[in-house]
C-alpha cells in the first residue's frame, strides 16, 4: 500500500508539501497539479479515520435544517459540502419538520456521533440540546438567524435593507395599495422582512393598514389562503411575499382567478421556477453559494484555531434585487 512518503517522492516534493495538500491547504497550482497527478498513479487514498484520530477529531460536520426539500437550504448545504471537503471534512444533514422534539433528538443524534461542528438553519432561540453543544466546545454556525442565548458564528442575509428595496421599487412604479405576506411576528426573518415593508410605506407618506398584511406559515397552502384573502378584502394593486413557498401558494391562488386583476408580484428568493411564472414576478434573491462558501470558512476557522472563542462573527450577505 502507497504511503504519503512514496506520494512525495513521485511527486518531486517534501512531505509537508503533501500533508498540506490533503489538508486543503494553498499551495502553487503546479505543486497541486503533482501531487494529484502521484496520488492518482500510486492508487493513494487518505485515511480519514486515521486522520481523524490523530487529530482527536472525527471530521464530519453536522447539519440541521428544516426540510431536506426546501430549495433554499439545501443549495446553501451542497456549497457548504463542497468548501469543507477540500479540508477532509464530510457532514451529515438532518431535517426536523419544524418540531421542536425532533429537532432536540437530532442534536443528541449528531452529538452522540462526535460530530466537531453543527450548522444550523432558521432557529431564533437556544434549546437544551443546543447549550449540551456550547458546553462541549462545539462550534456552531447559524444560517438566517441568530440564536438568542448562545454565542455563534452567524451567516445573514440583509432582511430589512433588501425588502425595503423592493417594496419602494413596487412604489416608485405608481403602486400604492400593497399587500404582504409575511410569516409569524416572532420569527426574526419574518420581522426584518414586514419592517422592510412597513418603512418603505412610511417613507412614501403611504399608511399601513393591518388589513394588507396576513401572516402566513411560510408552506404553499398558506400563501394561498393569504392571497385569496386580501384579494377578496382589500384593492390590492401589488404584493409582496416574503418566502418561496407562500408566494407559489399566491400565485396558484392567483392564476385561478377567471377575470384576473393586474398585480404586481414581489418575492423573497429566486429559483428556476420563477422564471416560468407568468406575470413575471419581481424577485430577491439569495445569494445561496456565498451564505453557504461564508459558513464553510467561519467553520473551519475555528476547526482549525484560527480564531478564538470569543472572536464570534455576524457575517451579512448581501441580497441581488430581480425586476421584471
């Protein structure tokens, strides 16, 4: 069997040179270029388990979202996937279906694997499986949201700054009657994005009236019941929605209308089915590979002690504004 000392000898470089190659370390591309070309010819293959070990580490990494079908996350998760595997590291994803209990056990789950760092996805509060994790000196990361009383890396996106945005674009276009579906008032995400909504208003001299607004769950079905119900309410000239799945509910709900009024379409993230919508809709979209690449780094980072405990960060990542 090859070892990494016949790797660096086909390759015409040092063993270190090596070791930092499997290590996902920057080198010169040509160096690269040697070393994968020896590995390959030799059959080389890293012992992950023993690198592991050497390291008091099991390199794997652990992911908790919310549902392994939601478009958003789990884009942001194949980036993620790609970025830390350049260091040795492999995850393992887990979905909770918004039940709290689910979401403890699946913490313990990866816990109970030795797992050396957990990315979360869309949890506003601590949980006592979440604090079992800072008292192990786990990093976490947090995607979308902080974690109210645990000290994280977090990877955000500008909520407020990107729907006010959009909603003065909808404004400044001559729309005045603008209704919005948004998620629940605890909700961080839905917060920043209704506020974003509520201060373009303001600062067109525009009122906000409770009856534009509807609070949704964020699932298709409520989007639909959101826009049949300020449709059939309100005079409503344009909406806007603030999450993926809620605005194919209004556009389903929409399109079913026989005499169908002229809406303008505002919505919180871009997929490919967008762009098959008709009337098309103006989007914000995400920046799912930087959010994902963002959370890798912040990760290793801290995998690799190149930053401290106290040293937590709150990335922002800005959105992309899509009109029609």
């Amino acid at each position: 069997m090859s070892t990494i000392k016949d790797v660096a000898a086909l390759a015409g470089v040092s063993i270190g040179s090596v070791s930092n190659y499997l290590n996902g370390k920057q080198q010169r591309e040509s160096t690269s270029k040697r070393i994968k070309k020896a590995m390959k010819q030799l059959n080389y293959h890293q012992n992950i388990i023993a690198s592991g070990l050497k390291k008091n580490k099991t390199m794997s990494i652990g992911i908790v979202i919310n549902q392994l079908t939601d478009f958003f996350s789990m884009s942001i998760v194949s980036a993620i996937e790609t970025y830390v595997e350049k260091f040795g590291y492999s995850i393992i994803v887990c979905d909770y279906h918004d039940d709290k209990e689910r979401f403890e056990q699946k913490i313990d789950f990866l816990l109970n694997r030795s797992i050396d760092a957990i990315i979360v996805f869309h949890q506003d509060h601590s949980t006592p499986m979440l604090q079992k994790v800072v008292e192990n000196n786990i990093p976490i990361v947090a995607i979308d949201a902080p974690i109210q009383g645990i000290n994280s890396d977090v990877v955000v996106v500008n909520n407020y700054d990107s729907s006010k945005t959009g909603v003065n674009y909808l404004i400044n276009k001559g729309y005045k009657n603008i209704g919005i579906i948004a998620g629940s008032p605890k909700n961080y995400i839905s917060q920043k994005r209704q506020r974003g909504y509520e201060s373009a208003l303001k600062q067109n001299g525009i009122t906000i009236k409770s009856e534009y607004i509807w609070q949704g769950d964020y699932t298709i079905q409520s989007g639909y019941e959101g826009f049949t119900q300020l449709i059939n309410t309100v005079n409503l000239d344009a909406i806007f929605i603030i999450n993926y799945y809620m605005s194919l509910g209004a556009m389903k709900a929409y399109l079913k209308i026989k005499k169908q009024p002229k809406i303008e379409f505002l919505v919180y993230d871009h997929f490919f089915v967008n762009d098959i919508f008709y009337p098309d809709v103006n989007s914000i979209e995400q920046p799912v590979e930087k959010i994902g690449v963002t959370a890798g780094k912040l990760l290793i980072n801290r995998l690799e002690s190149l930053t401290t405990n106290k040293d937590y960060q709150i990335v922002y990542c800005n959105n992309f504004f899509k009109h029609t």
